[in-house]
C-alpha cells in the first residue's frame, strides 16, 4: 500500500517509523510518504490561507496549494483521497478493514478555521472524523487512522489470526486476556483457561465477549447478528446481571 499525507507539519509523522508500522515501512510492506503542501502555494510568500468571503472568525485554506499537490502525485482512479474533518464519518474497524485492502490512499491535513468547500466538493473522496470533538490540526487523526489501516495489511502483524478477535472486528468487544502468572498477588486466572479443553474455552469466551459488550457497548448489540449459542449465553447473561 501506497500512502501519502498532505501536511504542513512533516515532522510529526517520524512517530511513524517506529514499532509495527516502522517494520512495515522497512519490510516495504507500506510505503509512507509525507507531503509538505505549503511548497505547493502559488504566491512569494507559499501562504496556504486566507480570510473567508463573507467574513468570520479564523482563517481558511486555499484551494491551490492542496489541488496542486495531490495533482502532483502518482494517483490512479481509485486512489482514495481522504479528508480529515469533523464533519465526516465516523470512524470505525469497518471503515479501517475496507481502507486496508486499497493501493493507494492520500490524507489531507487541514488547519485553521476550515477547508475551502472546493477542496471538498471537487477532490476528495472521503471525509473522516476520529470523534466529535476539535483538533488543532488532521496530523492526530490522520496517524490513528494509518495506524489503524497498517496493521491489518497482511504480514504487518506476521500471523493474520492477530487482529481477527480485536474489539469492533467480530462486531463485539473483546473478552478478557490472561498470562502468567497463574496467580498474581491473589488475583487469579480463571481455571476455565487453565483447563486445556478447547471447546469449554471457546463457549467461555464468546460469552465473555457477549457479556463485556452487553455491559459496556449495549449499543453494538443492536447491529449484531446472534447465533443461536450466543442468544442463548446472552439470556444468561442478563438474568445473572438482574440477580446482582
């Protein structure tokens, strides 16, 4: 995979040749290049904003800088080009599994009071927002999302089983983990775990999983397709929160 960032802050994305996505970058798995987009500004002084017409607070970027550098790079029709904004969709593991299996994605990362609305109207193809909440800039947010897409291309993470029974992947949250120690400072793991029978593992962490998101993303539930085993751990699960 093929991605290019748009910023005026380079240097913010070093965090991103280390660990995994370092590895990755190494093993050419992701190639991952910056783009500087104040280069790209038409005028002496490579301004990249100006007021809004029709006045207001702040200050908006421009359209040149942005269309000449993603104009500028080595793009297909099915580049994505990704808007980082607050008015875009959510992000969620859906969106990270459909981005991960795409060649070649661009991030725009704005500043400022805003876009000009031709940059979003005439040359994105996604806008995205990590959250309902305000940044100082898409530097944040375009590194979560790149990190999250990383590690689900195959071999990022060497085995693909790694990321498969993630939070949000199976549409649930993930059930407890457990290592060693067997017993740390009296807190003890459950003997289910320690039993090596396979198939009473398995029922005790769909239900386990069942039961973490009941009690802590109800939400997720209501877009979740149930087996018949798991309505059934479910109904459980609710007449022994009802019983405490």
């Amino acid at each position: 995979m093929k991605i290019d960032i748009l910023t005026l802050f380079p240097n913010m994305f070093d965090s991103l040749n280390h660990s995994i996505i370092g590895k990755a970058k190494e093993n050419k798995i992701v190639d991952i290049n910056t783009v500087d987009f104040r280069k790209f500004a038409d005028n002496k002084h490579n301004q990249v904003d100006d007021y809004p017409f029709g006045g207001g607070q702040g200050m908006v970027l421009k359209p040149e800088p942005i269309f000449n550098a993603v104009e500028s790079l080595n793009k297909t029709d099915k580049t994505r080009i990704i808007l980082l904004c607050p008015q875009g969709e959510r992000f969620s593991q859906k969106k990270a599994e459909e981005l991960s299996k795409e060649d070649h994605l661009v991030f725009i990362c704005g500043h400022y009071e805003g876009y000009d609305e031709r940059i979003r109207e005439y040359l994105v193809t996604d806008e995205i927002s990590i959250g309902d909440f305000i940044l100082t800039g898409g530097e944040l947010a375009a590194m979560t999302i790149i990190d999250s897409i990383t590690r689900l291309i195959p071999d990022v993470l060497g085995k693909e089983e790694s990321h498969k029974d993630d939070s949000f992947s199976t549409g649930l949250l993930e059930y407890p983990q457990y290592t060693r120690p067997q017993d740390f400072r009296g807190m003890k793991v459950p003997d289910i775990l320690l039993s090596g029978h396979h198939e009473n593992i398995r029922k005790y962490r769909i239900k386990e999983a069942l039961r973490r998101t009941y009690n802590r993303r109800p939400d997720l539930l209501s877009d979740y397709e149930l087996t018949d085993e798991e309505k059934i751990f479910l109904e459980n699960i609710k007449k022994e929160s009802d019983k405490n």
